[in-house]
C-alpha cells in the first residue's frame, strides 16, 4: 500500500546480488559467442582445435615431397603440403588456422604461434568441417584426399542458437530488475532469468557434448589421426554464465516475493515520483 516504506538493507543486499550476477552472466556468454571472431579477440578460447600436423607431413608424402621438413618454419609459413595448416580451430563466429612455435627441428611446442593466425568470418550456425578447410588450403593434387571425409564436423547451430536467444533473455532480466527501486519487481522478471538460465544451460550442454564427440579420428587414405581438444577458457565462459544466470533465479525469485508479490505492478503515486524507494508487503 502506498505510500511505500523505505528500502531495507537485506533487499538491498538481494538488489545488488541480482544486478552483479546478471552483468558477469551476460560477459561471460557474451564472451563465449564473440571469441576468435578475430585473431586478437580471445583466439585461444576456440570451442574446439585441430592438430593437423601430421596431415600436412602425410600429405607431403602423397605428393612425393617425403624429402620436405614435416613442419613448416613457424617465423615464415611455407606453401609445403599445398598450404595445409597446422591447426585449425573452430569458432561460433569465425573459422582461425595458423601453425605451431616450433619448440625443436622435429616436434611442435603445442602453442599457437600468433604470428601466423588468420580468421575468417563464417555466420551463425555454420557447419564446421575439417575435411573442407583442408581441401580448401591443400594443393590442388591432393585435394582429393578429403573427398568424402565425414569425420570432424561440428554443427554449431544446436549451440549458438540458444546462446543467443539466452543472452535475450538474459539482457531483459537485468532491463527489468534495474527498475526495483522505482516498482515492484513483475513476475515477468523471474521468468526472464528462469528463460535465459534453462537457454544458457542448453548451449553450454550441447556444445560440451559436441566437443566430447568429436575428434581422433582416423583420416582415410592417409596413416594420420587428427586430435581435437576443445579450450578451458570457452568452456568456462559458457559453462559460468549458465551457472551465474541459475544463481539468479532464486535471488530474483526473493526479490519479486519481497517486492512484486500482491501489488499488482502498481506504481508509485505522482507525488512519489522519482525517489528510490522499494515496497514492502502491506
């Protein structure tokens, strides 16, 4: 009943949580989807990496060139095995390959040699497939080695679809939990994070799933096994703003019981206009 009484602190405290959890869970998704978009925006976060240096030392092979060191020299990439790279990884946004810092002459250090990365940009939802990229930088003779290869394909539609529209729902549960000290907190607010909780969760399940299945496989024609890992900096951005967002629920669950619950989404008569204040339950 009007006119309210003032804010109390332990409403304050759950304000504040509300408000705090929402924003890291909307940069920590946020971050998820963006990553790699170019080769200085969070490159390493890839969802998934590929190992390709033994396709490119089979390749050479195939091509009578068994004479060609097996890795290219990572200060200055050469056009040995047809421009096959060393690895290449997957993105929501963009597709980056490059080569390895060569720790000796015979084996890669296992880190990406920035020097060398390059991204394109693919839309929402693409198909990524090793298969293709590697027909695509090989030399026209052995192209044809990947005709057919179905392994190494990751569907990033079934991800990047409820990413997004979490991050929806996300951005209108801290638009409407922003307006608690002006109104009653809606009903609509706790669905909001209930909605981009359940969708951030989705995302963060498919895509972990996928990482897990995909890799390790054997390249027909070729005596070569591609490896796949995926990086802890995506999982844990994806994995975090699912976890935060869950953490919400509850807090804005208090919070619409404590200020929303039984006011109808009244508003504060005109003479309360434009002060802070926080209803309390009459």
């Amino acid at each position: 009943m009007w006119p309210p009484k003032p804010l109390v602190p332990h409403k304050t405290a759950l304000l504040g949580t509300s408000i705090y959890m929402t924003v890291l869970a909307f940069i920590f998704a946020t971050l998820a989807l963006v990553a790699g978009w170019r080769a200085s925006v969070l490159e390493n976060s890839a969802i998934l990496t590929f190992d390709t240096t033994a396709v490119s030392g089979a390749v050479l092979i195939y091509l009578g060139s068994s004479s060609t060191p097996l890795f290219a020299n990572a200060s200055a990439p050469s056009s040995v095995s047809g421009g096959i790279r060393q690895w290449y990884s997957a993105h929501y946004l963009s597709v980056c390959k490059g080569d390895w810092a060569i720790a000796s002459s015979a084996q890669p250090s296992g880190v990406k040699n920035l020097s060398t990365v390059s991204c394109e940009p693919r839309g929402g939802g693409y198909v990524f497939a090793l298969a293709d990229e590697l027909a695509r930088d090989a030399a026209p003779a052995a192209a044809g080695l990947f005709v057919g290869w179905e392994y190494d394909v990751l569907r990033t539609m079934g991800s990047v679809v409820p990413l997004a529209a979490g991050l929806g729902f996300v951005g209108l549960a801290l638009v409407a939990v922003l307006h608690v000290g002006r109104y009653a907190v809606p009903v609509a607010n706790v669905g909001f994070a209930v909605g981009g909780a359940v969708l951030l969760t989705v995302a963060a399940g498919v895509v972990t799933a996928q990482i897990r299945g995909v890799g390790g496989e054997g390249l027909e024609g070729l005596d070569v096994v591609v490896m796949a890992a995926g990086s802890r900096g995506f999982t844990a951005f994806v994995w975090i703003g699912a976890v935060l967002m869950m953490a919400v629920v509850p807090v804005n669950v208090a919070l619409w019981r404590l200020t929303g619950k039984g006011m109808k989404g009244k508003r504060p008569s005109r003479e309360w206009k434009g002060h802070d204040m926080e209803l309390l339950p009459s």
